[in-house]
C-alpha cells in the first residue's frame, strides 16, 4: 500500500485521528455506568477493527482518511475505559499513582512497538498488518463480550487504612482484571 499523499493529506489523517480520540472523552464517565466498562470498549474496539480494515483495503486517500478517523475512535474509549476502571477501585490518594502507572505502561507500549509494526510491515506488507490487527482486534472484542462482566466495583477503605495497604489493594485488583488487561493490550 504506497499511497502518493501530499502532506496535507498525510496532516489530516493525523488530525482525524487526534480528533476521533478527543471526542470520545466527551461524556466518558455516563457511557460507562450505563452500559458497563467491558460493553463500552468492546464495542469501540470494534470500531478500531473497521478502522484497520478501511486501511487494509484502501482504494485511496478517503479510505485511509476513514480508518484513521475510526481507528482514533476506537483507541479513545479504550485509554479512558482503563481511566474509569482505575476511579472504580480505587480512591483519589492511590489513582494519580495508578493513572501515572497506566499512562507510563501506554507510552513505553508505544514506543517498543515500533519494531515489531516494522518487521509485520517488512513481511506482510501494510495491508497485510492492518488485516493482521483487525483480526486481533476482533478476537479481543469477542473475548470482551463472552468472558467480561461488568467489574464496577468501589474498593472498601476505612479512614485507618494506609496508602501502602490501598495501593497493595488497587494492584491486586488491577492484576486480576480481565477487562484492563484485554484494554491495556488494546491501548
């Protein structure tokens, strides 16, 4: 897939994709007591799926455009979903330290990745590793639906609890999450 794409082009996919991801903050909290944090990012990892697909089998720059904007989308629910999962076990001591943590994981995810996207690109080609990731991201999803349950649940703390037995509590809690492991894959 070598597309001749002008830099404005290549701009507005870059800020399709930025512009998916930002509006799928807005209302992040509501989206998630109502349908449940598994339902949410499952269906937007979905999203993602299609993104990967409209890039898969582009025909042009609208296509491309098209699955950065859903690929953006999709990614957006699933950072904020392992945000909200972090407010619903924990509380406002130990989730700066927890968000940190799991913004800290997101990046160092982004920048190891690299060689390996590069190495699926060298061997399969760039439609061949975005079919490679829709797969993925439809054998997420599915797992999501089948073995997720909506784990909302506040962690008791009394006021003689220590920071150190909260955080010990939150990580417990967080390791033992299907739900923000299958989403921290994702992100």
């Amino acid at each position: 897939l070598r597309f001749a794409l002008s830099r404005a082009i290549v701009g507005l996919m870059t800020r399709a994709n930025y512009k998916g991801y930002a509006a799928m903050q807005l209302f992040a909290s509501k989206i998630y007591k109502k349908w449940g944090t598994h339902n949410v990012i499952g269906g937007f990892i979905l999203l993602s799926m299609a993104g990967a697909l409209f890039w898969a089998f582009a025909k042009g720059s609208a296509y491309v455009l098209i699955g950065r904007l859903l690929l953006g989308i999709g990614v957006g629910r699933a950072y904020i979903g392992i945000l909200y999962y972090i407010t619903t076990i924990t509380d406002k001591k130990t989730y700066a330290l927890l968000a940190g943590i799991a913004n800290c994981a997101g990046n160092a995810g982004g920048i190891m990745a690299s060689a390996p996207i590069k190495m699926l690109v060298e061997l399969f080609d760039v439609r061949g590793t975005f079919l490679f990731f829709a797969l993925l991201l439809a054998t997420l999803s599915t797992a999501l639906f089948i073995l997720g349950k909506n784990e909302n649940r506040i962690l008791a703390h009394s006021d003689d609890s220590s920071l150190k037995k909260n955080i010990k509590d939150a990580f417990k809690t967080l390791i033992s999450s299907k739900i923000l492991k299958s989403s921290a894959v994702v992100w």
